[in-house]
C-alpha cells in the first residue's frame, strides 16, 4: 500500500522535534484530538496504558488550551511514522523531579498494526537519548504489567533493570497483577552507548 501525498496542510502538522530512522518524535498537535482519543478509548491499546475512565473529545482538546510554565513536570510527543506519514502513538515523560534527576517514561502505540515492529523500541531509545543528553536526568524509571510482555521486553532491550515487582501494582481485565518496575540510569546508558 502506497503512503498517501501529504498535502501543504498536513506539512504543517508534521513538525520534528527528534529525528530517528524510521519514526520521529513531534510535538503533540491538537489537530490529533480524534485520533489520540480513539486510542485512549480502544479496549486493545488502553488494556496496559491505564487508561480506565472514557475519554471525551472535548477533554482532550482542552488538554491543549491548559497554559503550561516553561519547566514543566510532564513531556508528551507523538511517534510519527516518517514513511506512512502518520502520527501512530505517543510517548513521554511525566512526574519529572528536577532537582533529583529523574522521570517515568512512558510509550504507547495507538495503532495496533504498528505492534511488533520494533517502533517501540526505536522511539523509546531515543526518548531516553533525550532525557539523558538534553534535558540531563540522571534516572527514568516505569512499572509494567507482567502480562505485557512487549512492553517488559523494550524495556530490556533499551537497557532497563528490573528494579522489583510490585504485588498486585496493576488492576487490568478484573484481576489485580504483578508490576515490573524498572529503571535506567544515565550512566549505564552511556556505558552501553
């Protein structure tokens, strides 16, 4: 199937911000708001991103209307896929302590036939590049479902240590689960890098 042209509107929209090879990280665009909240609300792609309160069109147009500080606690980019010309996901790093150096990263892929592609891991690699090169954190961190085993799996593939598991950290489909809680510390991803 052949990518569709992009048309000088849709330019626009595709702005950036860090270049990899098959995908980049762009900023969040409003213009978005339909497709993030048929991914928020999709039973498949919200099981392990936690999302468990239906979502309204008009809440996550108004996430873009908040006015934000210039150091904020949360960063949020879209995975855009450079050869389908399509925003596919998102990823970023919230609760971000500035002072002690640290974030939970976090990705999702909206577009479930964009599973199993290693966009996941690609992105995530570069979403740590960032937090550890741009923004210098010195440690990020996440908790994933032990069922989630492609979420675990990019996380070991990237370098992240199994700091614990959390005893029934997560709820998901009517029964609790253990979590993975991991971590990546700058220098070990300078080591590997």
């Amino acid at each position: 199937m052949e990518p569709k042209e992009v048309n000088e509107e849709e330019k626009i929209d595709y702005i950036p911000f860090i270049r990899g090879k098959n995908i980049d990280l762009c900023p969040r665009n409003s213009k978005f708001a339909k497709q993030y909240l048929r991914w928020k609300n999709d039973p498949r792609v919200r099981k392990y991103a936690r999302t468990v309160v239906p979502r309204t069109l008009e809440a996550e147009k108004n996430k873009f209307e908040r006015k934000t500080e210039r150091w904020t606690d949360h960063i949020s980019l879209d995975i855009w896929h450079k050869k389908d010309k399509k925003p596919i996901g998102n990823l970023g790093l919230g609760h971000i302590d500035w002072i002690n150096g640290w974030a939970n990263a976090y990705l999702f892929i909206g577009e479930p036939e964009y599973w199993n592609k290693n966009i996941a891991t690609e992105a995530t690699e570069l979403l740590v590049n960032y937090a550890f090169n741009e923004l210098n954190l010195n440690k990020l961190h996440g908790g994933v479902a032990v069922e989630n085993i492609g979420s675990w799996t990019v996380a070991k593939k990237v370098g992240f240590k199994v700091e614990g598991i959390q005893k029934h950290g997560m709820y998901v489909d009517g029964k609790y689960v253990d979590a993975k809680v991991h971590c990546l510390l700058k220098e070990d991803w300078l080591k590997k890098n």
